[in-house]
C-alpha cells in the first residue's frame, strides 16, 4: 500500500507539471491522498488531524518568519535600503568580469535577504540585464545567478530554508551556518574561478544603464538607508536570536523611512501588506515586490508540506524506504545515500521544502548527529531542489530573469558542494 501511495502522489506532481498546474494544486490533492493512506491504516479524523497539526507546528517559527521577511522585504525597498545597494554594487559590472561579478553581488544579496527569489528579482534582473547587453552568455549569466541566489538560500542566518533545517534538526542555525561556511569555502573559490576564466574574453563597450537616476526619481538614496541592513548584520553577527533581528530592522527601516522618505502612515498597512509599488514602471520592474501577501503561496507551501511530515511520522509511511537507505548508507556513505535521497524527493516534491522535510525523514537515522544531519541537509536537499529543471525552487528565479532552464548546467557552485562534500565523506572512512 506504501508504495501505490507513493505512487499516486507522484503521477499527480507529474500532471500538474504536464498541463502546467500550480504545485499547490498536486501538494492538497497529495494531502487528501495521505489522509485516506492514515485512514485506511485505522486512524480516526481526529487522530489525523491531530497529525496534521504536529506536522505544521514544527514549521510555526518559520511562518512568523514568514510574516516578519513580507514586511521587512517591502520596508527595505521602500525606505530605499534595496535601490542604495544595487545602485552603488551595479558600479562594479564590467564586461571583462561580468560573470564573477553577478555571482558575486547576487551572492551578497542573498546573504542580505536570505531569498532566492527576491535576489532573482532584484539585483539578478540588473546582473541580467547588464550583462546580455554587453554580449555575456544568457546561459552562463543564468547560472551564476541561480548559484549565488542559493548562496545565501543556503547560509543565510534570514534563510528559511535555513531556519527550516534547524528546526527539525533542533540545532543552532548559528552553528549550522559556520559549519556550511568550512564546508563550502573551497567550492566558492573554485565558483569564483569557473567564472572568472569563463567571463574574462568578454568586452563590450555598451553603455550601461543609469540606476541612481532611475531610482532617485522613486526614492531619496541616503546612506541612512543602510541602517536596516547594518542592525540585521550586527545583530546576527552578536548570535541575536532571528525573528528578534528582523523586528529590530523593521522598526530601523520605518524610523528611515519617516525620517529620509516621509513615509505616510495612512500608505503603511498597504505597503506592509501587499509590498512596495513604484511609481515608474521602469523602476517597478526592479523594485517592486515583498508585503505579507507575497509570502502567503511559501507560507501555504510550508503549511501543506509539514502536514505530510506529521502524517508520516505516525503512519510509518516511509520506514520501507529508511530501511533500504540505512543499508546504502554502509556502502556510500550516509550523506551519500541522504544526497541520493535529496535528489528522488526534489525530483518527486518539485519544491524545496518538501524536499528537506522528506530527506529529513528518510535520513535521519543514517546521522545521528545532529549538526552534521543539518549540514547534510543543507548540502544535499536546499541545494538539489534547484537543480531540477521541473522544480519551482531553480525555474521561478531563472524566469525572473530571463534566464534559458538549461542555466542550471553552468549552476557551478549548486554542483561543487555537494560532490566536495561526498569526496571529504568518502576520504573519512
């Protein structure tokens, strides 16, 4: 029964990726699925609801981050602390260094917001943009920026993903992001050096565009806009627990906002609930985005798939699978049989966080430790998701910019990890 289950579930995601359905759609039909499996192994409704709950409270701190990235994602854009960086990091695009460049400042970006999907948007449409006119390969440029989107996806201490992995692992997302930083400085060196040799034949005299004029005309470019961002770091730097760092920058960034934006209290609840809107569509293009409701689809996304968690902890759903795992593991490693895990449930979950949750489970048995089953996690699953061309995870920010899917070929840094990784696994024994 486990494995017509399974089975179904699977030919669902793959229908709503024939007929291009939203991944909600198969994730609620796949929750229907697994609580008739619950309900045919002899559970009552309450007892399935009851699974359903301890499934999503192990997500509830992430929904408050939720809440609290929507607000501070369209406060930052508004009081201008985004246009300021990028105004000033667009400066450092030249066509000679154009690919390191962009991995470079979108890596940046997304340790300063910890999304993959707002640094597509934002300084990944500019990287983009730049760089195709000034004669950079789209399918290059696409995968330097989906590489250094999942930088900061990965270790950032603002990451979901992140706060994700230390939630079920009940680890210190501190401890978890040095321990990605030793495990991951040789694959960004040799990233680094991948574009930095792929990029330097390229020259161009193209004009670039003007990006302080563009935003100027949307937002005063003060450097008091960097506050917000200085009070997050700072506070991260002092091991400040996240939701607390967060509300800190808030409140910077409407103390900026009042005083350098003259921000209008009866235009707040708007900007915190549906995100920041330019003025000029030009600007729009790069700068609009955040707000509560842009992370309510993600928050139902967690919701769902942290319900599944909960169902197949109590049912044993997946203990066939574990069981098999546990016997790969003596033969390639356990990270080795948590990476392969990593890939069947991306390929399966068409999300990242889906996959976390369901390699957790599946692998959690091969590490008892719980550090290194995070860094596991984290060097398998956040970065496998991107990899497939059929998840949300790597397809939404290559379509945000303009990128071809098969850019996730030239993602060097998503690949190095986790074959470095295997390669120091293997050496061990």
């Amino acid at each position: 029964m486990e494995t017509i289950t399974l089975g179904l579930f699977s030919l669902i995601l793959v229908v709503c990726l024939l007929f291009r359905l939203p991944t909600l759609y198969a994730l609620f039909a796949g929750l229907i699925l697994f609580c008739a499996y619950a309900a045919k192994k002899g559970n009552s409704p309450k007892k399935i609801v009851s699974m359903l709950c301890a499934g999503v409270l192990t997500a509830k701190n992430i929904l408050i981050v939720f809440l609290l990235i929507g607000m501070m994602t369209a406060l930052w854009r508004a009081c201008g602390t985004i246009p300021y960086i990028i105004c000033h990091a667009a400066k450092l695009l030249r066509p000679e260094v154009i690919l390191l460049v962009s991995f470079l400042l979108n890596c940046g970006i997304s340790v300063l917001t910890g999304t993959s999907f707002g640094t597509a948007a934002t300084i990944g449409v500019i990287c983009m943009s730049m760089g195709v006119s000034e004669g950079a390969n789209p399918l290059l440029l696409g995968g330097a920026i989906l590489s250094s989107a999942f930088f900061g996806d990965r270790c950032s201490p603002f990451s979901t993903s992140a706060l994700l992995v230390s939630e079920l692992t009940k680890t210190s997302i501190f401890d978890n992001i040095r321990n990605m930083v030793r495990s991951a400085w040789l694959p960004f060196l040799l990233t680094c050096a991948l574009y930095g040799v792929l990029g330097f034949q390229l020259h161009s005299q193209n004009a670039q565009a003007d990006l302080t004029s563009l935003f100027g005309r949307e937002v005063a470019l003060h450097p008091a806009a960097l506050l917000p961002a200085i009070v997050i770091f700072a506070l991260a730097l002092m091991r400040v627990p996240v939701k607390y760092a967060m509300l800190a920058s808030i409140l910077t960034s409407l103390g900026v906002g009042f005083a350098v934006q003259h921000f209008s209290l009866s235009e707040l609840p708007g900007l915190l609930l549906t995100g920041y809107h330019a003025a000029d569509p030009q600007a729009a293009a790069f700068l609009d985005g955040g707000g509560i409701s842009s992370m309510v689809k993600v928050a139902a996304i967690v919701c769902i798939s942290s319900s599944y968690a909960g169902i197949f902890q109590s049912t044993g759903l997946l203990d066939g699978l574990k069981a098999g795992l546990l016997k790969l593991g003596k033969r390639i490693t356990p990270f080795g049989a948590i990476l392969l895990a990593s890939i069947c449930t991306s390929m399966i979950a068409c999300n990242q966080t889906l996959s976390i949750m369901l390699t957790d489970q599946l692998g959690s048995e091969l590490e008892p430790d719980a550090h290194r089953m995070a860094l596991d996690l984290e060097n398998s699953a956040v970065l496998v998701a991107p990899m497939i061309p059929w998840s949300i995870a790597g397809a939404v920010p290559l379509a945000t910019v303009g990128a071809p899917i098969t850019s996730i070929f030239a993602s060097f840094f998503l690949y190095l990890v986790p074959v470095c990784y295997l390669i120091h696994s293997i050496t061990k024994i």
